[in-house]
C-alpha cells in the first residue's frame, strides 16, 4: 500500500533535473518532492551503460529509503541506458523523460522527419528511435550528440556567441536533413532553448520532454489514485534537496533555475547505497 | 623493503594524467607504469576536497594492491586537494605535479609575476600559491579558473576558433597583468599549448608540470635507489592501464597521446577499495 501523500522522488546525474522539478513544480504544486542530484559522479552523459545504470540504482535505493510514492529518473541518460532494467526490480511506479518526449515529438511532426540532440549516450542508445518507431514506425529520427552543450550552459553561456557558434556546428546537418520536430533530449537544454530555436529557425517545433514528463506525472498520479490530498499547506518541508557534492554550488545553481529558493541541500555517499 | 623492479603507480582522474605518462616514458624508459584513470567518476576538477580526497585514497589503495614501488599524483585537482592528507596514510614515496611546477616557475620568471590556470577545485585552493610562496615569498602568483578548456580538449577541438575565442576570455587579464610565466596547472592543458602559447605571447614562458614532475620521479628513483635494475627488455607487460568506465574510448584517446600503442586497458570498480 502507497501512501499518496508520500514525496514524489526525482533524481538526475546533477543539476539538469531541475528543468524537470521546474515542470513538476509547476504543473502540480500540490506534491512534495525529493530531488536526487548525483553532482560528485556527473555528468553521466560520458559514461557507460553499466556504470550509469549501477549509480542509478543506488540512487534509486537512496529514494526508497526516504519513502517516496513514486520515481521520475529526470536525466535523459539514466532513462535510456537504466530505466528498464530497474524499472522491473522496482516495485513503485517509475517513469523517464525519454518516453514522455518521444510521444510528443510524433504528435509534433507533419513531416515525418524528427531530429533528436542529447549526450554520447542517449544519442548512442537511440532510445528515443525505438520508442518513435513503436509509435509511428515510418517516422525517421535523426540522433546528433552534443558533448560540449552541458559545459557551456553549466559555464553559464546560454546565451553568448560561443553557445550560438557551436550551436551551429551541431545542428546544421539537422537542418540540411530538413526534420520538423527537434526534441531537446537533455535536461540542461531547455536553458539554451532560444539559442537552438534560432539556429533551427521558427519552422522546426521544439519538443521539450521535461514538460512532457511533468505531464506524464500528473495523468499517472490520478490514474493510480497517488494524488497528494492533503488540502492544508505543505510548509517548507515540501521540497527537499539532496547531492552526493557540492551542496553550496548546487544550491546556487538550482537558484538561477527554479526560483523557487530552495532552503537547504543535504550531502549524501552514495557508496553506501 | 620496497621492490626496486616493481612499476611506478600514476593516477588521474581520467586521461589527463597521460600527459604525464608520456614525459615518464621519454624521460625514464627503463621503468614500467602502472597507469589508473578513474573515468566513471571524472571531471575532479568541479567537486570537492572530501569527494577528491575519498576517491584519491580508493585508488592509491588499488595501485597499492598492484605492489607498485611509488606513486605519481598526475592530476593537479587531487595533487591540490588529496596529496598531502594520502602521503601520511601511505608507506610509499609519493609525487604530485604541483609543488615540481611551482619550482619551475620560480625558476623561470624574471618579473616575479607568475600565472596558474587550472580547474575550479585547482585554482580555489590556492596551491600553487602557497608552494610558489613557500620558495620565493615575494612572488605574486595570480590563479584563473578555466573550466571550459577540459571539455574543449576532450572533444577534440584542439585547434579551433572557439577555443581561441575561450582562450582569450580566460587570459586576457593575466596578460593585463604582465605576467612572464604561466603554469599550466592541469594534465589536459598541454594538449592546447599552442593555443595559449599564441594568445599569451611569445615572451611569455609556459610551464608544463608533466614535464617537471617526470624529472622529480626520476631524481627521486635515483635518490631513493629505486631505479629498475632489469637489463633486458622489459616486454609488453610494461605500461598497464586500468580504468574505472570506458575502456575503449579510453583506448582510443590515449593512443591519440601517448602513441606508444596500448594493448589494453582493464575496468576496475573502485567502489570495492
């Protein structure tokens, strides 16, 4: 048995995920949540499929601990390389970016031609393909990696001549291509969305899966009856905020984003996880 | 009674430390390297000297179980913060990169003004500064944090504008300032040399501390009568690599270094030491 009124659990190789908690924030202020940011082991998007699903597991033991009703893996990585074999030794409801994204972006596009940007790894995975094509198997997916897009807006460049520059580079052959639908297939994106909206130019619709999933969230919190009911405020222990490094730089960081002002991150050693 | 014969241990944080590795093999070709590159958990150089700490005390514990006769630090990031605490813990003579390259700066400067670019952890912790002032207190040592020069050099932009275009943002106060000698205070740096050689100047000495600390191995095998005494070739068992995620992509980038041909590189989980 559940409790509904339990936190929601969000987790991240670090501070992308905020994009997503922004989302969640957003669309249902009336659940608490858990963030996970795993800021002494990122970026995942580097790393293999064995390593990130070993660090996603743990992480997922770390949010069991803390009770949570349900997990969203808020990092395109982990929900490509991790979800599915954690997903079946989990026993609360999980879901990832990547599926929530893939559908939007099918309801997207006229053109058939879907473009996808994101680390080594998800590009690598070409999960976001295999999940299109269930959908719409006559769809063409276009996957290009952009390694150097998280330390750019982690140098805090989102908007700058260098980003624009590079930019460029990446997502000139997506154009040529001629995809319609372009889905931002990692959570640091959506904060250059306007530097890729105008390399892309205004034709090509930007799917953001963060939005996406926040969405997803909602339906599957009703569907299941997980929905918070508690009607009196949630106080300020409504959300809370845990890194495995780097607490202070965290919390500044996830302040220029969600600006909510988040009060306190915690340290957590995952090792023991 | 350590034994003469046995490798020297080398550690990074990923393939920086291969910089080092190289002026090793130049410099000392009679020795065999045991090399360890903690690619699952890279970049140091953004996380904290509790997390730097932790993770260079599980790996001088592997290069230990491996009967290594000493260890080099080849990660200015954890010669920083990690170097001085593990040398009490530790019965073999070990070795970083920044107290040899802040002797040569010294050496090397006329006007007493000398610069150091390194990570955020290198910078932040004033190392460089302290060693330099240590040796000549009237040295003015003035730190700049460059974080997107390793993500730049990993994505293999090597010789580009838009490293250029960093590398002018990055240096032009040091320039401001007239300094005559910089360190380049991090194992991927002199891979970009030529790049910070043009924007610095000519008259400019740049101090390379993989260079220097292959030197101080040598001096200190010498003194210390540690010096591999085997005549014969020392075969393909010589250079062992050893990393914590990604072999092959390792394999590859430090065959584009090192050009020595490596035959293998073996995963080691390091959670285990």
């Amino acid at each position: 048995m559940i409790n509904r009124n339990a936190p929601v659990g969000v987790f991240d190789s670090g501070i992308g995920g905020l994009t997503v908690v922004r989302e969640i924030m957003r669309q249902i202020p009336n659940e608490r949540i858990v963030y996970f940011g795993d800021t002494a082991r990122l970026p995942y998007g580097s790393k293999s499929k064995e390593t990130v699903t070993r660090y996603s597991r743990q992480i997922v033991r770390f949010l069991q601990s803390q009770e949570v009703k349900a997990i969203v893996v808020a990092c395109n990585t982990a929900s490509a390389y991790a979800l599915e074999e954690i997903e079946r030794e989990t026993d609360i409801p999980m879901i990832g970016v990547v599926k929530p994204g893939a559908k939007a972006a099918v309801e997207a596009t006229s053109n058939g031609k879907v473009g996808v940007i994101g680390t080594e790894a998800t590009i690598g995975s070409s999960i976001y393909s295999r999940y299109i094509k269930e959908i719409s198997p006559e769809t063409i997916v276009i996957g290009k990696a952009c390694p150097l897009f998280v330390p750019l807006v982690e140098e805090g460049l989102w908007q700058d001549p260098v980003t624009d520059e590079i930019a460029k580079r990446y997502l000139t052959e997506l154009n040529d291509i001629g995809i319609d639908t372009l889905i931002l297939g990692c959570t640091h994106y959506p904060l250059i969305r306007s530097t890729v909206g105008r390399v892309m130019g205004e034709k090509v619709t930007l799917v953001n899966p963060a939005y996406e999933t926040a969405r997803e969230l909602k339906e599957l919190l009703n569907t299941r009856e997980l929905e918070n009911e508690e009607t009196a405020g949630l106080g300020d222990n409504r959300y809370r905020f845990y890194v495995s490094d780097g607490a202070e730089k965290f919390k500044q960081f996830a302040n220029s984003i969600i600006k909510y002002g988040i009060l306190s991150a915690k340290i957590i050693n995952m090792e023991g996880y």
